[in-house]
C-alpha cells in the first residue's frame, strides 16, 4: 500500500512511499538486533565522536532538510531551521555531557563498595509525531544513542521523507547500520513491532489517543514505555505584567509552528484588572501575523500540517462559538489548502472545547479571572499537566505560583520550551517519563546497583 503526502500549503503531491510488508519489517529488527551487539560495545568518546558528525552533517544539510519539512508539514522556513539546528546542538550537549550523566555513582552502605551503574537495554521503538519532525527524533536520539541503545523509528504518516532523511543523515556521519533502522509502518504493524522480543521498550510522542493505544500495548507486554502526549498549557498575565514583553511571547508562545507545539501558550488566564489592555494589544499583535507561504519569509504564520487537522481546529472553534466563546480575531478557515488564520477567542468557559480539550493550532482561549488565587484554580482545571508560564515583574511572586502549577514544566517570565539541559515530560494525563537531561537519558537504562560486600 502506498501512501501519498500532500503539500499543505499547496494541496500538491509533496513525496510518496510504499509501506513495508512482513520482510522488509523483519530485516530492519534484524540488523537492529545485530546493530545493538556493535553499538553498546564502542565506547563513549566514539560514540560521542560519531554523534557530533551527526551533527555537522545536519548542520551542513540544513537548507535541503528544511525544504523537506516545509513540503511535508508545511513548517516556516526560519523555524524549520532553527529546528534543525536545535537538534545539531543537542547532538553535541549529549556527546559533551555523557561521560558525566552515565557515570557511576557511588553510594555508601555497610558494603566495602556500592555504586549504581547505566547498563543500555537494547532496541528502542520511537512513535513520532509530525509537528516538530526532526526535533521530536533526536530529542530521544541523540541522549538514547549515547546511552548504548540502538533505535527504530515509525514517524508519523505524514513525514516519511523526513524521516529517510533522519536516517540518511546518520548514514552519512558513518554510524553503523540499524544503529536507527526506519519503519514505514501503519499503527497495526506497530502493534506488531512492540511485540516483537527484540524491542526492549516504547517511547511515544503524540495524542492522547496515540498514547493510550501504544501504552497499552507495551503494558501488555510488560515493557517500559514514555509517553509525552498532549497538552493545554496556561499562560498566566498577573495584574503587574510587563505588557510589552509578555504580548511579544503569548503571540510567539500560541502562533509559532502553526498553533501546533505541545507546549504551546493554549489557555491565557488574565486577571481581570489587566485584562482589556493585554487584549487589545495581544489581538493588534495576532492581526499583524501574515498567512501564507511557509517558504517566503515575509510569512509569519504558517499553514497548519493537514486539512483533516485544520477542518477539527474549526469544528472545536465553532462548537466553542455556540456555546458562547465570542470571536475577536479570525475564527473563519482561509481559502489556502491548510491555512487557518490566527485565532482569538475570549469569554472561554468551562464546558466549551475551547476549555477543555487541546487546540492544536493557531487558536488562542481567553480566560478572565479575578485575581492570582483563581488563576492558579483555572490553570491546574485540566486534565493535562505538560507546562505552565506566569508573567509578572514580580519574579517571587512568579515563582511561587510556578509551584503550585500541576505541571511537568513551569516558566516564570518566559515562554515553555524544551531545553537539552533539562527534563521534559508531562504530569496528568499529559503523559509519564522524562526525556533529555540526566532523567532523559536515564529512562531506557537498567539502573543496576552493585553491592560488594
Ligand atoms: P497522532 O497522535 O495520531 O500521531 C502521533 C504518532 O502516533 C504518529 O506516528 C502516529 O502514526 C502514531 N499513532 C497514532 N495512533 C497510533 C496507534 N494506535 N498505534 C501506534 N501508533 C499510533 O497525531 P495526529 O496526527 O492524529 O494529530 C492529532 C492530534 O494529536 C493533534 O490535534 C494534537 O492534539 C495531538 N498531537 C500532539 C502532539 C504533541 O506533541 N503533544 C504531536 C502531534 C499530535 P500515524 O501518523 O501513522 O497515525
């Protein structure tokens, strides 16, 4: 069965593959398993070396990549870019930095010696999703291969080119084959894969959906899985908010990357005291956002990565609409293939999609609220748990705030964002594990304690 990919910006056919079947799915976990007995056997420092070519083979390829993202899902070219480089960079911080997060710690018992050690499991399946297609990758990557482990990737549907080109980059850096092994799979045969005994453990990036079906099965085999799923993030504006900064990262936060980005600004909880100036300046800003063609850089707001996706953002604007959402800017679909406008709702309560589900795309919710106290009540009135920002010129007060957020993630004056330094994951139903940092590149390791006596 072949599977054809669809330019979002232009309704034009942008690639097409052919799924594999039982053998050519067979090979690939065979060459991972043979792959996994060379890879863990290298040390650190050649796997470290081996790594940063990858990430000068990325950095050197950049501009072909990106037109690849951009005719697969549509992404801004500046943004397609920086995502490339993000992901060149978290390639060197890994091979920087593993020595130090793998290393042996020592832990004093009534033993002569006791240290806990970073043993590699072996193959991991990566279900990815389209938004941030390479990124997503090698934020499990890059820490995943300096662990030991070896990798497969089912990318989603829509971004098959990316991913041969994922794993055509890492060819070109001289890793071994089925080091990354490529499956072009439907979700059925991933089932399949996640049975296989080869596959030690799961790690998803996706829907909630996604998540529950993929957990789920891994669960019923008894294998260690990472769910990083949706997300509703708040985006608090206290009464003290500067307004010209905090405008400046609500747009950026809600518009980059299409509205598309998991930890993307979805509900802004603003006090009431402050709420009509931010308003009325973060709706001038949002009108300002050019719609078009995510190759020229005079656009600035990018088509989202499907029509199906576009068409459900507006079934869960005009259900909001009805249910009383009232709309300041945009709101109707644009003539383009997948373009949405940017997006604002405001008087968003309880009961309405707006509120309640995950809007992924370029729709902002209006939440007025009374004061701090009932802000922090709203933010955490979710199911999810992904991220959080609060926006005051008092940090302390940010701060505290920040910890009472029901969140994996919350930023005081600065907008959510995944940085190789730090964990990444969700509370809630927004997921469980951690990826990146010493929690990240901990999760698909058998933490083993040794004990001598
Ligand atoms: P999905 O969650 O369906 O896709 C993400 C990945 O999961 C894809 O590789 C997809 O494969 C795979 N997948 C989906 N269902 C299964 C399954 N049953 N078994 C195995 N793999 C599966 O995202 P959609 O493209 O459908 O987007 C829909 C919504 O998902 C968005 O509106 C958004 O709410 C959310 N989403 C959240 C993301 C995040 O970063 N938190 C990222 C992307 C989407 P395939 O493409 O072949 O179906």
């Amino acid at each position: 069965m072949s599977t054809r990919i669809i330019n979002p910006a232009n309704g034009q056919l942008a690639y097409s593959i052919e799924l594999m079947d039982a053998a050519a799915i067979e090979a690939v976990l065979a060459q991972s398993q043979r792959a996994f007995a060379q890879w863990s056997a290298h040390s650190l420092q050649h796997r470290g070396q081996l790594l940063r070519q990858v990430g000068h083979e990325l950095r050197e390829r950049k501009h072909d990549i990106q037109r690849i993202m951009t005719t697969e899902m549509g992404k801004l070219r500046k943004e397609a870019i920086a995502e490339i480089e993000k992901c060149a960079g978290a390639c060197d911080y890994y091979a920087d930095h593993a020595a130090e997060l793998l290393a042996d710690k020592a832990i004093a018992t009534d033993g002569s010696r006791s240290y806990v050690r970073y043993e590699p499991i072996g193959c991991v399946l990566a279900v990815m999703p389209w938004n941030f297609p390479l990124w997503q990758v090698f934020r499990f990557l890059a820490p995943a291969l300096m662990a030991g482990n070896v990798a497969l990737l089912k990318h989603a549907s829509n971004v098959p080119h990316c991913a041969d080109v994922i794993a055509d980059v890492l060819r070109e850096a001289g890793l071994p084959p089925g080091v990354l092994g490529v499956l072009h799979i439907d979700n059925d045969q991933a089932a399949e894969v996640i049975r296989d005994p080869r596959v030690a453990a799961v790690t998803l990036t996706g829907s909630e959906r996604a998540g529950r079906s993929v957990a789920a099965n891994a669960g019923q085999q008894l294998k260690k899985s990472v769910m990083e799923l949706g997300g509703s993030d708040a985006f608090i504006v206290l009464e003290d908010a500067d307004l010209d900064s905090t405008v400046t990262a609500a747009v950026a936060s809600r518009f980059g990357n299409a509205g598309q980005t998991c930890i993307a600004a979805k509900r802004f909880i603003v006090v009431e005291a402050i709420a009509d100036a931010f308003i009325e300046r973060f709706v001038a800003a949002a009108s300002r956002l050019r719609l078009g063609d995510p190759q020229d850089d005079a656009t600035s707001l990018a088509p989202m990565a499907r029509q199906d996706l576009r068409d459900e953002l507006h079934r869960q604007v005009l259900a909001s609409v009805e249910q009383g959402a009232v709309v300041l800017l945009g709101g109707q679909p644009d003539s383009s293939h997948a373009g949405y406008p940017a997006t604002i709702l405001d008087r968003v309560v309880p009961g309405m999609p707006a509120y309640e589900e995950e809007l992924f795309g370029p729709v902002a919710s209006l939440l007025r609220v009374a004061g701090e106290v009932e802000a922090v009540k709203v933010a955490n009135d979710t199911r999810f748990g992904l991220g959080g920002s609060v926006w005051t010129r008092d940090a302390a007060r940010g701060e505290r705030i920040a910890g009472q957020l029901q969140v994996g993630a919350a930023f005081v004056n600065a907008i959510v964002r995944s940085d190789v330094r730090l964990p990444f994951g969700g509370a809630k139903q927004s997921g469980f594990g951690r990826e990146l940092a010493e929690h990240g590149i901990h999760e698909f390791m058998n933490i083993k304690s040794v004990y001598v006596a």
